[in-house]
C-alpha cells in the first residue's frame, strides 16, 4: 500500500516537472518578447529618480506659503507619440504663461489606465515616463531665464496637494465650431479666447477636463496657416528659448558623439546640464547631414493622409522654406502621385533628394545620421544606397546608438537634439517630431534653407 503511494506520488511529482519544464520553456522561446523579456527580468524601467526629483523641486516651500495661480491640462494626448504630445505641452505651456499661472506639469503618458507597463507591438513599454526624464528647463519647473518674472512650473502631485478642488474648464464649454476643423480661426485667436476666459477665474486651482479632448486637437497641427500664427509669441517663449533637454538626453549624446560628429573635441566642463543659449549644444554640427526617416507606422499612414490630402504638420511650412508641400487641390494632381514620394519615400527617392540637397548645401556634407524607426535591414538597405550613389566620410542611424536601460525608452528625444543640431536637416513634413525638431532650429537662429523635406 505505502510503496504504491509512494510510486503515485513519485509520478505526480515527475509529471509536474515535466509540465513545468515545458511550459517555461514554451513561455520562453514562444511567447512574445515582452514576455520573454518579463522572463528573463528586463522590465522596463519607471524612472523614479526622476520622479523622486520632480516632488522635491526647491522652489515648492515657497509656493505652498504663497498666493499662485496654477493652470493644469490633465487632458495631453494619450497613446500618441512624443512628437504630438509634445506639441499640446507646448501650447498649454505658452496658455499658462500668457495668463501669468504656474503651469502643472504631468507624465509622458502612453497608457493611462494605472498600469506599470504596456504592450506597444510585442515588446513593454512603460506606461508612462516622467517628463523630466525626458526634458530639464521650465517646463520642468527648471528655473526661468534672467529677467524673466513668470511662474516656475510645478508637479501634478504638488498642484493636487496645493489644489484638492480645483475649478475645471470643460474643453467643449469653450471650444465652438470656429474652432473646429472646419473653421477658420487661427491659433492665436484661439489662445486669445481661452486667455480671455481664464482671466476670468479667480479661482487659483484651475484645470481643464481629463477626459476632454486637448484645445488643439492633433489635426490642428496639421493646419499650418492656422497654426504659424502663434509663432511671434512662441518663439519668444522662454519654454523654446531656454528648451532643454534631460541629463539622461545629455549623457546618451556625450555617450554616442562619434556616431553623428566624429570629430568633435572631447566634451568639456561647458557640456554640463545647464545648458543655456550660446553654448555649443545650441549650435550646428559642421558636415551633418540628418534624415528624418519615417517607417513604421508611417507605411499605412501616409496613405491615409494622401487619400485626405492632408497639408504638412505645424511649424514644416515656413514661407522661407525651400522646400514647400502644395496640396494636390491647387495644381489638380493626384493625391497619392504628388503625396507618398514625399511621405513615404522610396529609397531611389531618397537617395536622389540626398544628392540634391547635398549640391544645393551652402556649407560641404560630409556625415551623415539616419533617424528612424525603421528596421535594421532596410536601414542598412538605404546606408548601402547612399554610399553607392557619393563618397561620405560616415553613414550611421539610430539603430548603432548605444543607449541605456533608460535611454532606450526615450531615444526619441536624443535623436532629435541630433536633429537639432546638423548643420541640414531632411524631414519629413507630416511629421510633429519633424515638426518640432523645425521648430527649434528656426526659434534658435539656424538658417531657413537648412530645414528641408523629403
Ligand atoms: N528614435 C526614433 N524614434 C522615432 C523616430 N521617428 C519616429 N519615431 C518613433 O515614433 C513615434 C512617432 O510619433 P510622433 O512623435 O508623434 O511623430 P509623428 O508620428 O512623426 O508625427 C515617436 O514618438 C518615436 O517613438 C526617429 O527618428 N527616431
Ligand atoms: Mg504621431
């Protein structure tokens, strides 16, 4: 009897065994990378430093003594990339600033649903990311420029302990169809009417609706004549003026130079995390050349945008541009014929605006940084192209970058303070990272015909 037992219960224990062998190693080397990636412990990481930091900025003692009108927009885009996101922090910035309030600052959110981590094409991602992993300076609450009397911002958590019942601005309360898509009101009329309604306030808690749409809806970036008329007071701005991007931004640059400037001098004590205008992280990189290059998502996206002849996204139309995007409506072309070489470019496509771009350059090209979401191969694909076609000294993507845990998930950003700075740039102009990368070049003095697009 006992020896019996002992067989059945020798045999679960080996069944078990096997079972579980089995279904670890399924789990492994089947399921997707995310998993896998949980498996073998590699979860993305959640940046509390930075968070840490954000609750603890030195300015907050005082703030909490003091009369202070805040101005929180809980409602920036989510599940978009950082490129749209960043463009609704700008202008609720620039609204903050323009009704003399402190403006609240909240997480890059991806997924705001409470997680930790979401599932972004098989692969896990962090649900969201704080701000100032991504960005320093005032939009962080960083201080303000010399001179400058406007309200350092604060955390969202700061702002709901100062704010426990704050007055909330419906969106659609305000917003009218002048405003909408079909209207015809300019941006700066826009920020008027709410400027003119949030003076109206006395409440210093004021915030608008979560769950409202952003005041600029997305397609408004996409409605340059709209859009541009804010430019005057945006580039004065010292949220663009002062633009900073994190120390995790600065490291991954020091970390990779060789990769876009492979002369550069060895970084000096001038390259610390202050940077402020005038220092060289300001100005251009002599011989870089730097593509936008949008794949991914871009592929079936760009049709779509052709289909709806869509104009070029916000700040890629500046009248001094070389190069500018006619909607198909005005020369009676097709949309897809005129629109996809220019969205969604072939590689012979590309390689032939290179060389072209390259003769017109004022200034010789030597190097070349592809930014890209596209996949290794294809971009070795285009590499190859490129060096068939001219002599360059170097040809690299942001696929050879070497980052961090921690820069990876906010690589982005580095790729545009890349873009930043080459001496020209190539983008694709119905892109918002385009767009904003556009933006600062021409708020920071480089010259107009050094923005270019496909
Ligand atoms: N690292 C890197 N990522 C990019 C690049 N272009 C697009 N992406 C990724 O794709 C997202 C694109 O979305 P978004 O920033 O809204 O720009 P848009 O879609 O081009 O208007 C970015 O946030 C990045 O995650 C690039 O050049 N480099
Ligand atoms: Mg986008």
């Amino acid at each position: 009897m006992a020896h019996s037992l002992f067989i059945q219960r020798s045999r679960l224990i080996f069944i078990a065994l096997v079972v579980g062998t089995v279904l670890t190693a399924l789990a492994y080397y089947r399921k997707p990378t995310w998993m896998r990636a949980l498996l073998a412990q590699r979860l993305p990481p959640l940046y509390d430093n930075f968070r840490e930091q954000e609750q603890e900025l030195p300015h907050y003692k005082e703030y909490a003594t003091k009369h202070i009108k805040y101005f929180f927009a809980p409602n920036h885009p989510v599940g978009m990339g950082w490129g749209n996101v960043m463009q609704d922090y700008i202008m609720m910035n620039l609204l903050a600033r323009a009704t003399n309030r402190s403006f609240v600052f909240d997480d890059y959110v991806w997924n705001s649903d409470g997680s930790l981590y979401s599932d972004f094409n098989g692969k896990p991602i962090p649900s969201r990311i704080p701000l100032s992993a991504i960005l320093s300076g005032p939009m962080v609450g960083g201080e303000p420029p010399p001179g400058d009397n406007g309200f350092r911002a604060v955390s969202k958590d700061f702002f709901q302990s100062i704010c426990p019942y704050p007055t909330v601005l419906q969106v659609p309360s305000i917003n009218d169809d002048r405003m909408g898509r079909d209207g015809n009101i300019s941006a700066a009329d826009v920020l008027d009417i709410w400027v003119h309604k949030i003076n109206s306030i006395n409440d210093p808690c004021l915030q608008l609706g979560e769950s409202d749409n952003p005041i600029f809806d997305y397609w408004f970036y996409g409605q340059k004549t709209r859009l541009l008329s804010v430019w005057p007071e945006l580039s004065a701005s010292p949220i663009i003026t002062h633009w900073q991007w994190s120390s995790l931004i600065y490291n991954a640059y020091d970390n990779n130079r060789h990769i876009f400037d492979p002369h550069a001098p060895p970084p000096t004590s001038e390259h610390g995390y202050n940077v402020t205008p005038g220092c060289s992280y300001y100005q251009d990189i002599p011989g870089l050349l730097v593509l936008h290059v949008r794949r991914g998502d871009f592929e079936g996206h760009c049709k779509y945008l052709c289909r709806s002849n869509s104009d070029w996204n916000a700040f890629n139309s500046f009248p001094e541009f070389i190069d500018q995007y006619l909607l198909p409506e005005n020369d009676g072309t097709l949309h897809g014929d005129q629109c996809l070489p220019h969205c969604y470019p072939s590689i012979a496509q590309m390689v032939q605006k290179v060389s072209r771009v390259r003769a017109e350059s004022k200034e010789p090209l030597k190097y070349v940084y592809i930014m890209t979401n596209g996949a290794v191969s294809w971009v070795d694909e285009l590499k190859a192209a490129l060096l068939s076609e001219g002599e360059w000294d170097q040809i690299a993507s942001s696929r050879d970058l070497e980052l961090t845990w921690e820069q990876k998930f906010v690589g982005q950003a580095l790729d545009m303070f890349i873009a930043q700075r080459a001496q020209v740039l190539v983008g694709n102009g119905w892109s918002s990272l385009t767009s904003n990368v556009v933006m600062l070049r021409m708020a920071h003095g480089m010259p107009p015909h050094s923005n270019r697009f496909w």
